[in-house]
C-alpha cells in the first residue's frame, strides 16, 4: 500500500483509501519558481503511484497567481495537467485528500492556512486542508531557474530533482545538470541497445522491489539505485532490462525509452 509522510505528524500515512475510491491530489503552491515546480513534480509522481497502484486520482492546482504559466513550465518537465481548484469545485467524490506543499508553507500551515485558501481560491476551506494528509517538499537552490536555459533540457532537471528524495533539498547548479544530463544519456543508450534483444518479462521480485521503492513515501532515489543496479548485473538478460526500465519509468516519468529505434 503507497504510504507517504504525513507532515501533520511525522508518521507514515496511507494515500490511498480502502476502497479504491478516487484520492484527490491538491498541488498547494505560491509563486513561479523552482521550488514551485518541484511541488507539482512530487504531485506528478503520487498521481503516478496511484494510477500504478490502481487508484483513480484526481489533480487540482490551488494557491498561484500565475497558474497558466506554472502549467506551462510544468509541462515542460513532463509533470501531467493540473485542473484550476478554484474552477472546479469539490469535483468527482473522493475517498481521500492529499495536499503537496512547500516545506515551509507545512511547517507554517497551523497558522495561515485560511489566509492561504482566501488568497488562492482552493475549496473546501481551512478545515478541508487541516483534515487533508499533507506532504511537504523541501526547496530547490537557487529558487529560482533559468527557463529559457534550464528548461531546454527539461528531463535533466527532473532527473537532478528525483535525485534526492523530496524531504531533501536540492542544489541545482551547472554541475548537478550536467551530471544528470550525462546520467540520462546513458541510460537511453542502453534501453535503447537492450531494445534491440528478445523482450522478457519483468521478473517478479524486481517489479516488487520497484514498487516497494515508490510505495515508500515516493522514494524516487531509491528506483533510481535499483536501475543502476540493473545497468550491471550479470544475471539479467538484455530484454529484461529493456522490461524493467519501461516499467520504471511509468513512474518516473523521464522517457527512458525515446531513443528505442533510432541507428546505434
């Protein structure tokens, strides 16, 4: 069962309800930065795990001024649409409510909470935020990115932001990118090579592994170590790895796959 980090109270919480109904997944966020986008980011990958999961969830975006422009950027790093709260209401019934927020608007929420659903139009009232699970997503540095630049290469930033897990800040500078950019390379090489072999199943106790990674808390480093590990060892057949990094990716989102059919 996906459990995340409640941070009303420190402890495990489950984020998706017993009975499968539809879990709502509210993006809280401020402004138009970095940190901004790695909020929607974590947004993406708990929508991810629930689908993977076999939960219907739905995804609303409350708090910013500028929500045209922060989906925009968002799109950019393969993070789904998300609906306008204020536009849609309560929306479809849900059997549960998720709130991805900044760190510091979780540690701060006891207090301006009302302040913040007035001032971005999310539904339901302070008392619909205080009930809801919360997950708080530490800040990027520099807060604020170079869109024209940075975004050119948009699944290196995401890459460097799965990196570390979401209770950990991120310093996304030249180096962390080029890193990332360097690390995405190779990998595409190689599911695009493994491609090339007779495909096998995804071996029971690894697609468990996998899940176990992201069901825990959306431990995105942690799938992250399990492919590398992948990468080398020599028990796994070329088609198998192909498999696994498909699988993999339907959480993390970073087109593993794109360059399968292309000249060696």
């Amino acid at each position: 069962m996906l459990r995340i980090i409640d941070a009303r109270t420190g402890e495990p919480a489950p984020a998706a309800p017993a009975r499968r109904a539809p879990t709502r997944v509210e993006a809280h966020v401020r402004g138009r930065d970095a940190g901004a986008l790695r909020v929607l980011l974590v947004a993406d990958l708990l929508m991810r795990a629930l689908e993977l999961g076999g939960t219907p969830a739905w995804a609303v975006l409350t708090g910013t001024a500028e929500p045209d422009r922060l989906r925009k950027d968002a799109a950019a790093l393969g993070i789904r649409p998300f609906e306008d709260g204020a536009a849609t209401g309560h929306g479809p019934a849900v059997g549960q409510g998720v709130r991805v927020v900044a760190e510091a608007t979780a540690a701060g929420a006891a207090e301006p909470v009302a302040e913040e659903e007035d001032e971005g139009g999310a539904e339901g009232g302070d008392e619909d935020a205080r009930d809801a699970t919360t997950v708080a997503v530490a800040p990027v540095r520099p807060a604020a990115l170079d869109l024209d630049s940075d975004l050119a290469d948009p699944d290196a930033v995401r890459l460097a932001l799965l990196e570390r897990h979401h209770h950990a800040r991120v310093e996304l500078d030249a180096a962390v990118l080029d890193e990332a950019r360097d690390t995405l390379a190779r990998l595409r090489r190689a599911v695009a090579d493994w491609a090339r072999h007779p495909s096998r199943p995804v071996p029971g106790e690894v697609r468990d592994r996998l899940r176990a990674a992201w069901e825990d808390d959306l431990d995105a480093p942690g799938v992250l170590r399990l492919l590398r590990r992948v990468e080398t060892d020599p028990d796994l057949a070329d088609g198998v790895r192909f498999e696994i990094c498909a699988y993999a990716d339907r959480f993390l989102g970073l087109h593993l796959t794109r360059d399968v059919g292309s000249p060696p």
